[in-house]
C-alpha cells in the first residue's frame, strides 16, 4: 500500500501508520489492512476539507456569512462523512476484538470430565498457600496441562483452596492463566485492543477538525 505522507493540518491519529502493526501482523493482517484503507481515504478528504475551508476564508467575494454557510455545507459532506467512517471502523475492530476474547475465555472450557479432578483439587488446597497454589496452576498453564486447569478452575474456587480470593482477583488470575495458556490468542487480541483504542482517538480527532 502506497505511503501517505504527513500534512501537518491533519491529526496524525487519522493517519493510516495507526494501523501499521495490525497490518503486518499474521493474525490481524486483513483487519488492519481494512483500516488502513479507510484511514487514508479519510486522511486524504481532510486534508483537502482544510486546503478548501482555506480557501473559502481568504476568498473577499464572500461575506463573513456566506463563508459560514459554505464551510458548515463542505463539513457536513466531508467531516460528517469521515466521523460515520471511522464509527464504523471501530466497530468493526471492537467485533474482532470481542470474538478473539471469546475464544481466550472458552480456551480453559474442558472437552471431557477427567477422572482426577478430585485429586488435583485436594492437592491444589494442599499446598501451604494461596500463593504456592497460584504458582501451581500457572506452571500448569505454562506446560499447557489443561487437565490440571480444568479440575481446578471449573469447579468451586474453594474446592482448590481459592475460597478466600475475592472474586475479582480470582477473574484476573483465570485472565492471566488464559494467556499463558494461549500466547498466540492473547497476542492477537493486544493487537486488536491497541488499535481499537487508536480510532478511538481517531474518532474524537475527527470530531474536532
């Protein structure tokens, strides 16, 4: 894809760069490659959204409110246009984003009832500590052992000796195992994250031109 070069009267966040490490990520290429498209067709129309709305100011035929009139006709085609397309993009990229973080919370769902759950549970509330039961269980993620993932984590927390962690810091350590477990899901999903959070401020970036 063609490099567009920076016009300093655009917000660099309209930029199609934005979408740079989505686009040359193997598991985000298309999505970020979408919006780079997107993102250069706007930079471009807001750039001359500018050079015109120059012109309309410095032309002396005008009076002041007919200047008004002609600039606010050009952003309601220009600017509102390109405000409806980047919307669009970001939730095009919340929706890939939302399916890549499903599959992260069904990657600790069991395919089939193991017949030592109830060991590796007692073990697990064996062990001194929540915090040596922690590092159990993120040893387990690490050698990609979702059986031991499985017996403790689809079961009641207290089952495994987890009764007294609260409730959010249980679904932060289920999130970090998740990770672990998928590195490649977890990256995947950063990328997407990362660059919904750009069109956001491409988003409001537009709103302000």
């Amino acid at each position: 894809m063609t490099q567009t070069i920076v016009d300093v009267n655009v917000p660099m966040a309209l930029h199609p760069s934005q979408a740079d490490e989505a686009a040359e990520h193997p598991k985000t290429g298309e999505v970020g490659r979408r919006v780079k498209r997107v993102l250069q067709g706007v930079y471009t129309e807001i750039g001359k959204y500018n050079d015109e709305v120059g012109a309309i100011r410095a032309d002396p035929s005008l009076s002041d409110q007919g200047k008004h009139k002609k600039v606010a006709k050009l952003r309601a085609e220009v600017v509102d246009q390109a405000s409806s397309e980047v919307a669009q993009l970001v939730e095009y990229v919340d929706r890939a984003a939302s399916k890549v973080d499903q599959e992260l919370t069904e990657a600790l769902q069991p395919e089939h009832r193991s017949a030592s759950e109830t060991e590796i549970r007692d073990f697990a509330r064996g062990l001194p500590s929540v915090a040596e039961r922690m590092s159990f269980l993120m040893k387990a993620a690490t050698e990609q052992d979702r059986e031991t993932l499985n017996a403790v984590l689809q079961s009641r927390r207290y089952l495994s000796g987890f009764g007294e962690m609260a409730p959010d810091r249980w679904e932060s350590f289920q999130n970090q195992l998740r990770r672990k477990l998928e590195p490649q899901l977890a990256e995947h999903f950063d990328v997407l994250d990362k660059l919904a959070k750009r069109l956001e401020f491409a988003r409001s970036a537009v709103e302000k031109v």
